[in-house]
C-alpha cells in the first residue's frame, strides 16, 4: 500500500454513545485500515450521544472509500459526513484580489480613479517604461498555460489545468511576495499563444510559462524570450534544472567528486531534460548521457527524434554510446529522472559508480523508490516531500522573479540561473551537508531573498535590468 498522504486527507464525522472503550475502537479500527490519525476533535455532545470530526490521511481515493465502508458497517457508530479536505480547500479558488489602497473619500477616488488618473495615463504615455513603477507592472506575474501538460496527467485542457496554476499563483504571493494571475489558454497551437502572450504583454512584468507540453515549449519560450521586453521562464525546465544544480553542487561537496570527471545519466529527453543538461554542461559537465523510451539519445539516431532531441544529439553523449536506459547508467556518478515511474531498477542503481549521486523525480512516483535505492548510493533524492532530500521548483522560481522584478530585467539569462543555484546551494553551509540533507527545505524562508538578490546582481550585471538598485523585497519601490 502507498503511504498515506495530506493529499488524501478525508476529515470523518461521526456520532456514536459516549461510551468507555469506543473511542478507542474507532481510532484502532482507523489504524488498523492504514489510516494516519491527525485529529480528532468534539463538535457536540447531546444526552449520551457524541459527535466528533476525525481528520484521516489516507494512500488513495480507493483506500479512503474502504475506511468509510468498514466504519460504516460498526453498528454502534454513524458516519454523519465525509468531507475531503483537499477538495475542501479548493473551493472557490485559492487565490483572490485585494485592494492596495483604500477609497473611503471623494479625495481618495478622484486620486485613484477619474479625474486624477488621466494624468497617470498620460505620464506613461510620454514614457511607457513608468507602467513598470506606476501600474502592478511592477510586481505581476502571469502564469500562463494552455493544459497539456499537467504534472503526471497529461493533456487535460485549459479548465483542468487551473487548480495547478492557482496554486503556482498562491506559492510566488507566499514565498516570493510577487502577485501572479492564472491565464489558461483554451488553444494548443504555438502561434495563437505566442500571439496571446504578446497582446498580454503590457499588463505584467514577466511571464511564467507551465505545463506546455514539449517540444512546442521550447519554441514558445524562445520566440517569447526574443520578442518581449520582460522576461520569460519555463519553470518545468528551467526551474527544474536551477534545483538540481543546486542540489548536485552539495552532493558533490560530500562524495568528493569533481564535475569535469562526472559521467551523468539522465531520463527524460523532454525540455527539462535538456534543460538540466545545458545548465550541467556550464558548470563543467560534458559526460552527459540523455534517454528516452527508446534509449540513449545519440548521433545519428532517427528513431523518435524533435527538435529538443535534436539538440541533445549534437550537445551531450561524447562518447556516442547508444543502448537502453539500464545501459547508460553503468558507471554513471549521477543518475537524473525526469521521466516516469519505476523505470529503474536495483541492479541499475548497483551498476553505477561507487558513492552514486540518484535524483528520481517523476512525480508522484518517482524512477526508483528511496528504500529501494538507498542501501546502494551516496545520496538520493526525489520530488516528494514525504522523503529527504526534496527537489522542488518553489525553491527557485519566487526568489528569481523577486529579482527579476525588483530589477525590472528585461529577459532571463543562463549566469541569472546559475546565480540562483548557487545562493540556493549556498542557503546550507558546507559543515552543515549531510547525505540526507543537501538541500533547503521549500519551508525555509532564508531561500528566495538569497535568489532573488543573486539573480537581480546577475541581471545588473549582464546589462539586462532597468534598475540598477533593486526595489524592495516586498516589492516596494526604493
């Protein structure tokens, strides 16, 4: 059975006689079906009857359905309701508005509406680059998606897809104090976004691509990257990449190794693979090794091939080596999954390089499971938070669009991401790495100030900022 989880959290009311032991029976049967007991808490007691809410985690819709049924069938106890706390907290959104300033008298509306914001209007008129300090320029992300792509789902189209972008959304205001809108784009053609993208341009300070699938990612980037005066960031790739730099950089500080000497493996030969392997590439990395379903990306290769794998072709696997995934992986130092669950194998994790580096972070489940890994690498990680080690893009993409913003850069450039690595790898101190403890928790709160002023230094840096002092933490002009 999977290990119960917040995800499926179910908050249980039951009413039952207050009678000695029962209490006791309810919980056991609870642990005994597999459930985590969080809470338990009175809503009401009446005559010899009471009411109390349970909050159980449970590993699956399924595995939640069968605690219901066997409570249900306990004669001596009624199941009032069945509330999934997940959903719960979905309701209505996660994200809303809220007012700036306050409008209270005919002043404060004649200042913030008409008449007095014509002469707003006509100030940036004369200079546009003053919407960037007068307007929610200066501090807005869009976080654009057309749903094909969505974490392990798939296609599911632009409605599907809002949940996750609210919750993007929700993690910039938390983390990085930057406000972020949700736009879901009800098209998957690359140029009726790019198109869409541009007309939106004007309203935000920078834009945050998720879940496109690849390769047309990729292009969309790009071509948005070239033809926008803000910046523009795949955080599945780019995000991705900027954490596992970071979280490679300390695993190295432990096994001793060097970059230049590594040879890496790495499954997923999408746009965050390739993401990762640019950004390895500039940290000294050239053994890099990318595969797909078919096996090792190389030259020459027709079968399966896009643009991204195009690339890859000309740009990683030195050696040329072709075959499977378990073959590439036979003397690898690293191992890197983003790709799909239980790809890989205990004798493939036997056969790599001793003091081994695995990152597995397919999502939910990874390539390899850590007990399963673990007894023969060096360091493992994944992208779940219920293990050591978790390698998630909160820890990058607030603090680098704080910077981006508090700059007002222009675009994102590789030394910016690099930099973000770095103060992110620099976040745990050298006497403080552990094989368990490589990298920061997304609950640290020391992590995105740190990026956000290495990224706004790099962006001054490379000539890419408006700014040459960097507003705010908060987003408050200087």
């Amino acid at each position: 059975m999977k290990v119960p989880s917040p995800s499926y959290s179910l908050t249980l009311r039951l009413r039952y006689p207050d009678h000695p032991g029962l209490l006791g029976k309810i919980t056991s049967l609870l642990g005994e079906s597999g459930g985590y007991i969080g809470a338990v808490d009175i809503v009401e007691v009446r005559g010899n009857q009471i009411v109390r809410d349970f909050t159980v985690n449970t590993s699956d819709v399924a595995h939640g359905e069968s605690i219901v049924a066997k409570l249900k069938a306990e004669t001596a106890i009624e199941v009032l309701k069945v509330s999934d706390r997940t959903f719960l907290m979905h309701l209505g959104g996660k994200i809303e508005v809220h007012s700036r300033i306050p409008v209270k008298t005919r002043d404060d509306l004649s200042m913030a509406y008409t008449p007095g914001v014509a002469r707003v209007c006509r100030a940036i008129y004369e200079d546009p680059d003053a919407s960037f300090s007068l307007t929610i320029r200066r501090n807005t992300v869009a976080v654009v998606s057309d749903g094909s792509a969505v974490l392990g789902l798939g296609n599911i189209g632009p409605k599907a897809a809002m949940p996750v972008m609210e919750g993007k959304a929700l993690l910039f205001k938390e983390f990085g104090g930057v406000d972020a809108f949700p736009i879901c784009l009800d098209t998957q053609d690359v140029e009726r976004i790019i198109e869409t993208v541009k007309y939106l341009a004007p309203t935000f300070g920078g834009v945050n691509l998720e879940d496109i699938s690849a390769p047309r990612c990729v292009e969309i980037e790009e071509r948005l990257s070239r033809e926008l005066e803000i910046p523009v960031f795949h955080d599945d790739q780019h995000g991705t990449a900027v954490v596992v730099v970071a979280a490679l950089t300390n695993a190295l500080k432990i096994t001793g190794k060097s970059a230049a000497n590594l040879k890496v493996t790495i499954s997923g030969a999408g746009a965050a693979g390739m993401a990762i392997a640019k950004l390895l590439k500039l940290i000294g990395i050239s053994n890099i090794i990318c595969c797909d379903r078919v096996g090792a990306i190389y030259r020459g290769r027709t079968d399966g091939m896009n643009p991204v794998k195009e690339w890859l072709t000309t740009n990683t696997n030195p050696e040329n080596v072709k075959g499977s995934l378990s073959e590439s992986m036979r003397g690898a130092d690293v191992f890197v999954g983003v790709s799909a669950a239980g790809l890989v194998s205990v004798a493939d994790v036997k056969s790599m390089a001793k003091d081994a580096i695995v990152f597995a972070l397919a999502n939910p489940d990874p390539e390899i499971m850590p007990e399963d890994a673990g007894p023969h690498v060096k360091i493992m990680a994944t992208g779940r938070s219920d293990y050591p080690n978790q390698i998630n893009n909160v820890l990058c993409f607030p603090g680098l669009f704080r910077g981006l913003l508090d700059v007002r850069a222009k675009t994102v450039t590789d030394k910016m991401k690099l930099a973000a690595a770095q103060a992110i790898a620099g976040t745990i101190a050298d006497n403080e790495l552990l094989p368990d403890y490589i990298i920061p928790s997304v609950f640290n709160r020391k992590v995105a100030p740190l990026v956000a002023q290495a990224v706004a230094k790099a962006a001054v840096e490379e000539g890419v900022a408006r700014k040459q002092q960097p507003t705010s933490s908060a987003g408050g002009e200087s």
